[in-house]
C-alpha cells in the first residue's frame, strides 16, 4: 500500500537519487480537483484557493473570503490533504504528507507551506509572489524554500506565464532547486447562456522535464464538467456549487497505475 | 476517440434545446477537518495514530450528488476518501431524444458478443430514432475478468508425492508431498486427548555440546538449560488410531529444530539484556547446506515427548503415512495412480503389476497409509492422488477487490439473487451463501476484480470501444478490447488485442419463427496463449577462490550465483543474501568476495568455514547506502585497489573499505556509455562498453579507437592487453593496435591458464594456436584458479552446461549443477503471428407451434478459435438439435434430441442425446426422465434415469423416488433408491422416516441409511414441553453391521409462579446424544426470580461425556448469575458471572480438573439529571481485567464527554483518558474538542504515556 508513497518521498527527500529534478514536486499535491481535472491545463484560468499552488497572480482578483480544502487517494495507495485560503490578493496554504510508520524506526514525513501576494496592475492584467518553504521532516529534518513569480493576462484569450524558483535553497544544502518556468494560454468558448466554458493549454517546467496539458471545461450555471490530457494521464471531474459550497471532485487516470481520486471542499464567505 | 466523442457531447448540448429549466441539485454529505498534536512516547501515541510532536491535518469527505440540467442532463455522484477508487461512482448522463449517452462509469450488459456485466469508464453515446439505432462507445475496463467454480460442499483435489518438487525439479519436494511420506512414531501408550501433552526437548549433554560448539553456538546451551522443552502446536501434528496410537509430523522435524533453536536464541538475548547489534541471531541461510547438516546433526540430540515418554528423533519412521492435506475425504472418490521409477506414465494402482502395493485410508483425519515395496521408493517415483473432500459453511472467498456490482453467481446454471441468496463484501472478495449445497452442486461465480487493486494487478491498461447499429431486426456490431502499452523486459506476458464482430437478424417465415446470428473474433495473445517465453540465463563470470573450509569456484549468472565445493554445487539468489538477481561480475579478494548485481554490490566474507551458508557473510550496499548508481556492471583489481563499473561511474576503493561506500572515491563514465568490462595494468585502467574501448587518463577517458564495436571482455598481461569484442579478440601492445587473435565472430570471454590464452564465442572455447575449438557451445564465461572452467548460455531448450576444462575435461549438466537454464528476470516477445487465435460462431433457431405442439429447431456451430471479449471459454463444438413439447391436461410430455460433434478441429468425435419426460398430475403424482447419450468416443451408451412418485393424504404424505444412470457396452449402473414417509396425526405430534439405499454394480455401492424422527409439542396447565428424539442407522453395504447413533432433547418450561412481591419462571432441558465415537448427556436448569426491584437469574449446567476409544470421561459443571437492580433512582448495575469447571478422567492419567471464569459489573447512570455515565469493569480467569467508563453530559450549547479504559492483561497494560466537547457552531457547522491521555507498557518494558489533542471541525450538507 505504502510503496508508491515511499518511493515519492524518497524521491523527494533523499539526495542520493542525484537528481534535483522535482524538488517542489509536492507542492502540486496541493493542487484543488478543479486543476487536477483540468490535468493542470487551467494556468491561465486560474481561480480560488487553489491558484496559491498553481498560479498566484489569480488571486488579485479573489472577492471575499475563500476556504479551501483538498484530500486525495493517490493510485489506491496513499492519501495526502492540503488546505488553503484567500482573500483578495493574499494567499496562505499548507500540505502534509506523512508514510505513518513503515518498519521498525523508519517513517516519511513532508510539509509544505505556501504564501502569496498579487497585485491586480489594471482590470485585466495581475502580477504574483509567491513563498513556498518546504520541511522534510522525517527521517531527517531539513528545510529549503523557494520565491516565485507569476503574471497573468484576462480576457477573451488569457494568457499567465510563472517563474518558479527564482531565488530558492533547497532542502538539502549539495543541491539545488532550479528554476523553471510555465506558460499558458486559455481561451473561452462561444456558448450559448447558459453555457459557459473554455479551453485551457499549459506548458509547465521549462527547466526542469516539461510537460503539455490540454483541457476543457463546461459550466451550466454551477454545475461544471471538465476533461484533461498530460503525459501519460486522462483527467476528467464535476464541480457543483450550492450556497456558500463548491464541491468538485476529480479522476485521474494513468496508463499504467491505478486512477487517483481529488475532491475539493470550498467554503466561500462573502 | 474519447475527445470526438465528447465534441459530440458538447454539440447535442447546443442543439437548440437550452431554453428549458435549467438546473436542479440535490447534494448530501459531510466534510470534516481534524488537526491533532501529541507529546510524549511514539509507542504510546501510535495507538492515536500520531507521532509526537508532529502537527497532522486529517480531512475526510463523503458526498452524494444528483443533479439536473438543462432537463437533458443528469448527473450522478457518490464519493466517499474513506474508500478506494473502485468504490467510487460518477456519471453524467444525457437524455434528449434520439440522443442518449453516459459520460462517466457505467455497466455494459449480456450482449451478443458475451461482453458482460463490465464495469466501464468512459463514454457511450445513443442515436435512437423510429426503427434505427447506433451505439458507440469507448472506455478503460475498471476491471479484471475471473471466474471460480465451487463444487458443491465436496471439492475435488490431486495430491503428487515424488521426491522432486515437480514445478523445480532439481529441488526436493516440499516436506507435506514427500513420496517417503512423513515422520511418525508408534506411541507405547494411548493418546488420550486434554491428558497427553506433546513437547520438544533438546537436553543438554556433552555430545549436543560439543556439536553446537562445531557451528559457533557454543553459548546456546545456556538457554536451552533455562528452557528444556516447548510445547509443539496442535497443527504440528496429528495421532492417528491405527493399530495402536501413532503421533504423524504434519510439520517438518527439521523446521520443528529450526524453530526451537530459534526460540532458544530469543531466550538467550532476554537472559543477557541483548539489544542492537549485540543480539545473537540465527547463523544460518535457510535452507543452505550447511543448515542442513546442522538440523540434521540435531536428530541425534532431540527427543519428542508425549505424556513423559521419550520418542528419539533418530528413531522416527517413514514410508506409511501420507498426509492428503485436506481432511473429511469422501470415500469411494479416492484414485491412486503410480509412476515407478524411470516410467513417465502414471499407471492406476489396480493394474496388476502392482498387486503388491496395499493402501488404506483414513478419510476423517486425510491420511493414506501405504505399504509399498522397498524397491519402489527411488528417485523418480511418484505416486498421485485425486479425491474429493467436505467443505463446511456457505463462505466463499473470491479475494481482495472484488468490482462492486461485477457478479453473477449460478448455482448449476441458474442465476442467483444477490440479497435474496447470497450477500457479498466487495472490499474483501467475501461471498455467503444462503443456500446449503450438496455434494454435486456447482456453483460459479463470474466477478471483476479491480486493476491495480490489493490482488487485482495487470500488466496493461485496457480499453475497449466499439459499435452496433440496428435497423429493423437486424444488428451488427464491432467492438474491440485492447491492453495498451509496451512489454518492459521482465513483463510475463504480452498485451493482448481482442477483436469481435457480430451480425443478429430474426424475423417470420411462413408459420416460422427465427433467429440467425454469425460473430467472428481474432485474438491476438489470448489469455491462455500470451506468456512471453523466458530469456536465456547465462554465465556471466567466474572465479576462484579460498576460505577457511577450501577452495571454491563461484559462477555468477543471471538468475544469482552458484558455487561448487568439494564435489558439489550449491546456488544462492536474493533469498538467500545477494542484493541483486543477476550477478554481472566477481572479484574474489583475500577474505571477500565482490558481486556486481543489478541492484548494488554485494560482499561476501569468507571469514568462516562454509561462508555462503551463514547469514552474517552477506552484506549489501544499495544507492541508498551510497553505492553510486543502481546496477553493478563490472568489477576488476589493480594494483591496491578495486575498480567497480556502475550505470552512473566507476567506483575506486581499497579493497578493505569495500562495505564502505562513503570512503569510495569515483570516476565520471565515458559520455553515452555503458560498461561491460574492466581491466587495471601497468597504471592504466581500461573500460570497455557498448561503443568500444576506453583508457582514462588521470582527468578523462580517451576513447581508443584501434578497437572497433562492443567490448564483452578485457585481459591484460603486462602491456599486452587482450578485447573481446563484437568481432573477434583484438591485441593491444601498450594501447596500440597489434592485431587480431580471433576475427570474425564475436568473442564473449578471455582467460588466461598456465600461460596459454583462451576465449569463448557462440560456436565453442578456442586456445591460442587452436584452429578448431575445443568445445563446441556458446560460452559467456571463462575462468577458475588451479582449474580452467568455462561457461555457457542456455540453449533454446534452456540447457545451460559448465566445463571443466583442465586438468581434465570434465561436463556438468543441470542434473549436477542445477542452474536454472531461463533466465527468470527477463522474457523474449512472441510472435503475434503465432499466437492468434481466430473463429467463428453461429446460431440458427426456428420455432413454431403445431396444434398442442411447440417445436423448436436448433443448429450451432462454434470454432475453437472463436472467443467472446470478457470470457474465457473456448470451445469446438456444433450441432444440431431439435425439442418438442406438449400441455394437456394433467399430462405434460416432452421430447428434445440433438447431433453434436466436439472437437472437429482436432479430434473428431460425436454424440447423439436425447431427453424425454413426462409428468402425470394425478393420484400418486409421477414423474419421470431418461436423459439417453450415445457417444463413440466415451465408449458406447450411457443414460440417466429418474422415477419420482408422489402421495399426499390428509395427515400423511409419502414419496419414494428412484434416480441413477446406466452406461454399456460393459454396462454399469448405479443410483439410488428413496423413499420418505410423514405422519403428523395432529398438531403436537409428528413422526418421520427416511430411507436411502444406493446401488451400484461396480465399485464401492456406499451406505444404506434410516433415519426415524420423533417431535411432541404440547402444553398442559402447569408445564409445556417440545422433545425430539432421532434414530440414525448406518451401514456399509458391504458389511451388515448397522452403527447406529441417537440425540434427543426435552425441553420443559413451567409457568411462571407469581407471589407477593415477584415472580418465579423457571425451565429446563435435558439432552443427549449416543454416537459410536462418543455418548453425551446433559441437563440445564434457568430460574429468572423477579422480587419488587431486584431481577435475579440463575443457570446451572451438568454434562458428562464418555469416548471408548480412549476411556477417557469427562464432566463439566457450568455455573452462571445475572443480578440486575432498578432499585436505585437513577442508577442501574447489572452483574453477571459464569464460571465452569471440567473434570476429565481416564483410567491410567487419572484425574483433570480446568476451570473458567467470567465476571462483569455494569454501572448504568440515567436519572432525570442531564448527564448519563456506563461503567464497565471486565474480569477473567488468569488475572486479565478491563475497564471502561462513558460519560456524557449534553449542554445548552455542545456536549460533554469523557472516556476513560483501562485494560491489564499478561503482564501488559493499555489505557486512556480523554475529554471532548462538541459545540454547534451554526446551522449544517460544528466543532469539536478532544484532549486525551495514553498509557501503556508491560512489566519488561516499563511505562509509555503520552498526551494529544484534537480540534474538528465539520460541515453536514
């Protein structure tokens, strides 16, 4: 059960892997089931708590107070929860991930914690910083950070661009943790009312091992549907909003291993 | 696919019918958050699941969604984290005429193709208009298909006794399948059970001494002394009452040692406070040599004692009994057949060269004792065994992950209702069966199992799509599974593609109806068809080398290592200490041996005599430790130094820092390469790899370019070095160009031996000077000390040889060396060509009704190539077939004939079956059957009868029934005759008979059997009763002698005497069971006295039991007390005790006497006050004792509650006190508190605490 899990900490906790690729790869468990349906495709359409992790420059445009919490079953394997929240231009969140024991002494834990700041420039234009500290906590205790810095353009066709790890020291003091730079264009879809949706295209890690995401989404007033490709994963999910609730749930399934479940819990307080 | 599907989805959204009501939403569920933190000990605070001082976010969400959109969309969602993902349900589903499509997961029903029941997740999409309709849809199969047959509560087994283990055959057979059959002792006094104990000693003398001391355990006396004997387990062994009582081994005695020595090892370390690295572990590989002779040596010292008789080891005998692993076997269903030694054929046991083999069974214990001629046990004998045994319960275990929804479970045929007569747990695989099966019943359950779930792993995701179109009463359809992905080289089996298409048309003809369909399907690596074959294991390397007990020539090959030592090979793998399965290269220092693995290097010390057997010989060193890279590659000396080349460097140590890895010091690789060999000489360090040879520097390597092609070997010898390549043996002089040795076939190894050079190629082992090789073969490796040995690559027969080369030339086949010739890491593709299965099935059905008459029509054919998606049967079956019925009144008639051929493709043959019945509906009601077959290739005729008859009076009813089936020409029949007899001359009484008598002209005719049962239920006045009493009578028909056995109960209530102040009601109930093993009685009396406030009941039980075999007696005497007062406002305690005693007695052991006990106190507190408090206080015999208290104290705002447990038990205590309050903080929003403290610990250990806290907060919606 635990095997999967182990090998993701281990990759991203150990230094003898050599390889530095990734470092901040847990912070995308932070992700919300909206951008894990949009298979990461939703760059520039970010919104909510969510857009923290994956583009912090959304959330200049934030309206009243946003609460956000995700848990996910990773492969049938392993599970993760992270929780976050904004308000207009302000961005706080935090991840866990903790193996429980292994064998006899031997057990992984990982935290991370994320803040961001955006500032919206004009109506249609936002710029972002972003904080992001990451704790390997057991089996040893080491601490990197990392600053990060997004812009976002809105309209009919949006465009966002983030630079991650601009000044960075990663956890473990023989490596690094490198730059890298995502890009994304969306674009919305000319549907009747009523209909709302878009297109979203994103190309994220230039720097590290880039990757391509495709998505789409459809709204009918709060219900919501959306589908995703990246790699070697399909991605779809629902969202539903009622009151002050929005619930989305998302899928993803692999090539190979079994799928992973995300579902997002929103509390929007306005 | 999915993204033209979904665009079409997308599009009949924007038809144009978006002016409807929009949207209605119907959301239940729950969203909690829990952060927790706890201080103290881990041991303590496991127990809460948290690690001190460590912060933990829980989350947990389950939620149930319907919506509705656009009045054509319909959503549907259910989702829990507490589960897997199988467990979890979404679909989108569309409905707007003629659309019709479900996004999302989804079932796929009973189709023309045998697609059932799957469980999809995908897209389906419907065009359905007046007369017309087209299906489509593409998905990802959730799961995997099975299937399990259960036969009945009787399941049928083969047992194989040989010498070899048949799937290994150059290892010995596994203990329990041992044509020698296992261990046992005659017992010189009776077995008697609850007197006799059974305990394993090893005394200490000065000879067991002396021995241990020989394997360094010259210390373990000591803790055998503080021990001397240790009970063995009940499963360790069984007593059979044969002749006299015999104790068999069920376990092995060698296993029996190892555990003792084990244990006594244990008790050695907790004698000395021994922790860490100090404690004394077992010395040995399992199953080594070496352990071996240990164990073995221990038979001389070890004794088995039963009831303080001492039974040698060494005195053990063998060669009569035989343990069936399964017990209750059905007799009469026993087959033995015999393979003597040197035959390949199995023979039954009744032909006549075996006159003199004489067996017996005894079929409730699953022993076969066998008295078999000396000559007869060789190796190569074997002896097999099929029989059928009882299973009890309705319990069926399909295993983990079972799909929800995914099965159809058929009892002989018919389908079964889930709910109605079985119910299922999914989670588990667990299916119980409301039903009571016989021993002929067949059920079958087809069920899905979740890929990649905890049992259900799959090699590929697999999809499936396809089509159908139906227009009138025609269909076609096409659909196609598909496993995706590429086969890495250690995937078992390739992918499979499953193609099938289907035409369906029905329609009249006349007075005719009909129905005529055609599929045809291609397969491509079918299930049963798509193993990828093995790769060829290989010889890798070879070295000589010395330790304390000799000198050893190790192999390294692709499947581990493999030494030979003094006359004899020996192999070891990962189960035994490598820290890789393939071993690339060796490198035998003065007191280590290097092993270059595909996952690190592994060090062997040879520091002690017989080092590869001894566990603390082997160390491993992983990435993780420091080793730089994942796979070891080659190994080579310097001068001082060790070179060892990985996927990632080349690493440079001294050879007594070769268990260090943080003291290596390493080189980069040459750019794009990948090492194969190392050569160190003359201060010059070669590597030679897949792109060619290259020489480092100091700073870098320079790629030489005097040597073309892939390097597999280097020898150097002063300045001369010698490459095996691709192309020949190319000679270097001072890392120059000086010629070829050898050109023109690739040259694997080099060595050389006493001053002359030689090298291995794919057509033989050539020398110098040699034109013609020496040996023909492909040899890998070559190598040895005062011996040349060489080795070779497994044909493709996997026939893998060694060679001693010189001084004499000497072959090792496997029958000697028993090298495993497949290379069990890796496989070789198939060929699709060769492994595609292709057929064709079709059905045509003609039905009218003539008159009275219905008649029907059939003709089949079904190739063996043809496969349905989702099954995985195959058959070569066709025919034809014909059936007839009538319904007039009071007589029903029918008649069905058929021609089928079966195997046309391969073996021809037919049968020709017939079937008749007919019931008559008058006095007596009459039923009858013949079911005739005539089958050539079956030898002839068989057919089955049955005559049922049936009366019914007013207060009587009877039947008699008779049923078998006759075969010829060596005509044979056998059946059974029955006939029941029911009385019930009024509604207190009832009387029933039950006769069964088999018949059976050949063979084993079985048991006759009576039963007679008598039921009086009444009530007068005072008392009322319900007795039974029921005779059973038994006997072989063979043997007229009748066993008979007999229970009977009586159970009397008397009416409840009321008096002033209360009421008494007491019952009682007397029973008794007479059965030849055993005659039991007993008497239970229940008095429940009420007075005022104060409810009393108390029980007494006695019981006596009698078994001849063993005159063994025995009396229990059970006590029990329940006290329950309403006497306190408010305050509600409740006793209860039981105890019981047991009093064995036998005539020789004299007098037993076990007690029980059981005391709990319950302390209800419910008044009028706002608070509620239950206080639980356990207590058990032997000191064991439990308290639990609940409290609960509901305010305006939230609730109060406390907690508080205690449990002590062997020496080790739990315990916890915790508060928590719940608040409302607003409507569907509240919050919650805990605070708790944790103990624990035992006597040995000492105390553990620790104290956490719990803040929650949750959302209901």
């Amino acid at each position: 059960m635990k095997g999967p899990l182990v090998l993701s900490l281990v990759f991203l906790a150990l230094p003898a892997l050599g390889g530095y690729v990734g470092v901040g790869t847990i912070f995308e468990l932070g992700w919300d089931a909206w951008d894990v349906g949009m298979a990461g495709a939703g760059l520039a359409l970010a919104e909510g708590p969510g857009t923290l992790f994956t583009n912090p420059a959304g959330i200049a445009w934030e309206e009243g107070i946003v609460l956000l919490g995700s848990s996910s079953s990773m492969y049938g394997a392993a599970t993760s929860s992270s929780v976050a929240a904004c308000l207009p231009g302000v961005g706080l969140g935090g991840i866990i991930l903790d193996s429980g024991p292994i064998d006899e002494g031997l057990r992984y834990r990982v935290e991370g914690a994320a803040a961001a700041l955006s500032i919206p420039l004009s109506e249609a234009l936002a710029l972002g910083g972003r904080a992001r500290v990451l704790r390997h906590v057991l089996p040893q205790e080491e601490t990197g950070w990392a600053v990060d810095l997004a812009v976002m353009l809105r309209g009919p066709l949006s465009l966002a661009a983030l630079a991650e790890g601009l000044v960075s020291q990663a956890p473990v003091l023989e490596e690094t943790w490198p730059p890298s730079l995502s890009l994304g264009v969306a674009m919305a879809l000319p549907l009747p009312e009523p209909l709302t949706g878009a297109l979203g295209v994103a190309v994220r890690g230039l720097g590290e091992e880039p990757l391509l995401s495709l998505g789409a989404q459809l709204w009918a007033k709060e219900l919501g549907v959306r589908a995703g490709y990246c790699g070697e994963k399909f991605t779809c999910g629902l969202s539903v909003g009622w009151g002050s609730f929005r619930l989305s749930l998302a899928t993803e399934l692999h090539t190979t291993l079994p799928p992973s479940f995300k579902a997002s819990f929103q509390v929007i307080l306005r | 696919m999915r993204r033209v599907l979904f665009l079409l989805l997308l599009g009949a959204l924007s038809g144009g019918v978006l002016a409807q009501e929009p949207f209605t939403l119907g959301v239940t569920g729950q969203k909690t958050w829990t952060i927790s933190y706890g201080i103290g000990d881990p041991e303590a605070l496991a127990l809460e699941g948290i690690y001190p001082g460590q912060l933990y976010l829980d989350q947990s969400l389950w939620a149930d969604i319907t919506g509705q959109a656009l009045g054509l969309l319909t959503v549907e969602a259910s989702f829990n984290d507490q589960l897997g993902p199988g467990f979890q349900h979404f679909v989108l589903k569309l409905d707007q005429s003629p659309w019709h499509g479900e996004l999302g997961d989804f079932y796929v029903d009973q189709g023309e193709l045998g697609v059932y029941n799957k469980k999809l997740l995908g897209i389906r999409l419907t065009y359905q208009d007046e007369g017309f309709s087209a299906t489509s849809l593409a998905a990802r199969l959730e799961g995997i298909s099975e299937s399990l047959t259960f036969q009945g509560q009787a399941a049928q087994t083969e047992v194989l006794f040989s010498y070899e283990d048949p799937e290994d055959p150059w290892e010995p057979a596994p203990y329990s399948n041992q044509l020698e059959g296992a261990y046992f002792w005659p017992l010189r006094a009776p077995f008697v059970e609850g007197f006799s104990e059974v305990t394993l000693s090893l005394p200490v003398s000065t000879g067991l001494e002396a021995f241990l001391e020989d394997y360094g355990l010259e210390w373990l006396p000591e803790a055998l002394e503080e021990e001397p004997e240790v009970d063995l387990y009940q499963g360790d062994y069984l007593v059979l009452r044969d002749e006299g009582d015999v104790l068999i081994l069920r376990t092995s005695p060698k296993v029996l040692l190892r555990r003792r020595i084990q244990d006594a090892i244990d008790t050695y370390n907790d004698l000395h406070d021994l922790s860490g690295s100090e404690r004394k572990t077992y010395p040995f590989i399992l199953d080594s040599d070496l352990e071996d002779a240990f164990l073995t040596g221990l038979f001389d010292y070890a004794v088995l004692e039963v009831s303080e008789e001492g039974y040698p080891f060494s005195g053990m005998g063998r060669r009569r009994y035989l343990l069936l692993g399964e017990e209750d076997v059905i007799e009469g269903s026993l087959e033995l057949w015999v393979r003597p030694a040197g035959q390949e054929e199995f023979l039954p046991i009744s032909e006549p060269q075996f006159s003199d083999f004489s067996w017996s069974l005894y079929p409730e214990e699953g022993v076969l004792r066998i008295s078999f001629p000396d000559h007869f046990f060789q190796e190569g004998a074997a002896l097999k065994a099929s029989f059928k045994y009882r299973q009890t319960g309705g319990v069926y275990m399909l295993g983990l992950s079972v799909v929800p929804g995914s099965e159809r479970v058929y009892l002989n045929g018919k389908p079964l209702s889930r709910g109605t007569d079985y119910t299922i747990d999914y989670e588990t695989g667990v299916l119980v069966l409301f039903i009571a099966l016989t021993e002929d019943d067949e059920l079958k359950v087809d069920f899905e199992r979740q890929r990649g779930g905890l049992g259900g792993y799959a090699e590929y995701e697999r999809v499936f799509f396809g089509a159908s179109l139906e227009y009138g009463g025609a269909v076609v359809s096409v659909y196609r599974a598909v496993d995706l992905g590429r086969p890495d080289p250690s995937t078992p089996v390739m992918p499979n593609t499953h193609s099938v298409a289907g035409l369906r048309t029905a329609g009249e003809v006349g007075d005719w109806e009909y129905v005529l369909s055609f599929g045809a399907s291609e397969n491509v690596f079918p299930e049963d068809d798509n193993e990828r074959i093995a790769a060829q294991n290989r010889i890798n390397d070879i070295v000589a080398l010395s330790a304390p007990d000799g000198e050893y020539v190790v192999f390294a090959h692709q499947n581990g290592i493999t030494i030979y030592h003094q006359g004899a090979f020996s192999s070891y793998g990962t189960g035994q200490g490598l820290g890789g399965r393939a071993v690339r290269g060796l490198l035998a220092l003065p007191d280590r041996l290097l092993c270059a693995t595909d996952s690190g290097l592994t060090v062997v010390r040879l520091w002690d005599a017989s080092p590869f057997d001894r566990v603390a010989s082997w160390v491993r060193i992983y990435q993780d430790d420091g080793f730089p890279g994942e796979e070891g590659l080659a190994v080579a000396g310097g001068e001082g130094v060790v070179y060892l080349a990985t996927d990632q460097a080349v690493a440079v140590f001294p050879p007594e820092e070769a268990e260090d890895p943080t003291a290596w010091t390493t080189l980069p690789l040459p750019e794009g390469e990948e090492p194969r060999a190392l050569a160190a000489s003359g201060g010059r360090l070669y590597l030679g790899g897949k792109e060619g040879l290259y020489l480092w520097t100091g700073a870098d390597w320079t790629k030489l370019g005097s040597v073309p092609g892939q390097v597999n070997d280097l020898l150097s010898e002063g300045e001369t070095l010698y490459v095996a390549t691709d192309q020949g043996v190319r000679i270097l002089k001072s890392g120059a160009g000086a010629g070829w040795l050898s050109a023109g076939e690739e040259a694997h190894a080099l060595t050389s031996f006493q001053g002359e050079l030689w090298w291995g190629t794919d057509s033989g082992l050539y020398s110098k000077g040699g034109k013609a090789p020496l040996l023909e073969g492909a040899f890998t490796a070559l190598g040895g000390g005062d011996a040349l040995w060489a080795g070779t690559r497994a044909d493709s027969d996997y026939n893998l040889d060694l060679w001693q080369v010189s001084p004499e030339l000497r072959r090792f086949d496997q029958t000697e060396t028993l090298i495993d010739g497949q290379d069990l890491g890796h496989y070789q593709d198939l060929s699709a060509s060769d492994h595609t299965a292709r057929g064709l099935v079709g059905n045509l059905s003609l039905s009218r009704r003539l008159g009275d008459w219905d008649l029907d029509l059939t003709a089949r054919t079904r190739w063996p190539g043809y496969q349905a998606i989702g099954t995985t049967s195959t058959s070569d079956s066709h025919g034809i077939g014909f059936a007839a019925s009538y319904d007039g009144q009071g007589l029903s008639f029918s008649l069905q004939g058929g021609w089928d051929v079966l195997d046309l493709f391969t073996s021809p043959n037919w049968e020709l079956s017939g079937a008749i019945a007919a019931t008559w509906d008058g006095v007596p009601k009459v039923s009858l059957r013949l079911t005739p077959v005539y089958s050539p290739a079956e030898g002839g005729f068989e057919t089955g009868f049955y005559l049922d008859s049936n009366w019914q009076g007013e207060l009587w009813r009877a039947q008699a029934t008779l049923s078998g089936g006759v075969a010829g020409p060596a005509w044979y029949t056998a059946g059974r005759l029955t006939a029941s007899f029911t009385w019930t001359p009024s509604s207190s009484w009832r009387l029933e008979a039950q006769a069964l008598r088999p018949f059976r002209s050949q063979g084993d005719p079985g048991n006759e059997k009576l039963v007679l049962s008598l039921r009086w239920t009444e009530g007068a006045g005072l008392v009322s009763w319900n007795a039974y009493w029921t005779e059973n009578l038994e006997h072989h028909l063979l043997d007229p002698a009748w066993t008979r056995s007999s229970t009977g109960q009586v159970d009397l209530r008397l009416k409840a005497w009321e008096f002033p102040g209360g009421r008494l009601a007491p019952r009682a109930s007397l029973s008794l069971k007479s059965a030849p093993g055993e005659t039991r009685w007993s008497v239970k009396g229940i008095g429940q006295l009420e007075l005022g406030k104060e409810g009393f009941q108390l029980g007494v039980t006695f019981g006596q039991g009698f078994r001849p075999a063993s005159q063994r007696r025995e009396r229990t005497l059970a006590l029990s007390l329940r006290w329950e007062s309403r006497a306190w406002e408010g305050l509600k305690p409740i006793l209860s005790w039981e105890r019981s005693w047991q009093l064995l007695y036998h005539p020789q052991y004299g007098e037993k006497l076990t007690q029980d006990q059981e005391a709990t106190l319950r302390l209800l507190w419910q008044s009028d006050l706002p608070w509620t408090n239950e206080l639980t206080l356990t207590y058990e015999d032997e000191g064991a004792l439990e308290l639990v208290d609940r409290f609960s104290w509901p305010l305006e705002l939230g609730t109060i509650s406390l907690f508080a447990s205690a449990n002590f038990e062997e020496g080790e205590l739990e315990g916890k006190v915790s508060a928590s309050y719940g608040q409302p903080l607003m409507e569907g929003w509240d919050m919650g508190v805990e605070v708790g403290y944790v103990l624990g610990g035992s006597r040995s250990s000492g105390p553990v605490q620790g104290l956490y806290g719990r803040l929650s907060l949750v959302a209901s919606f």
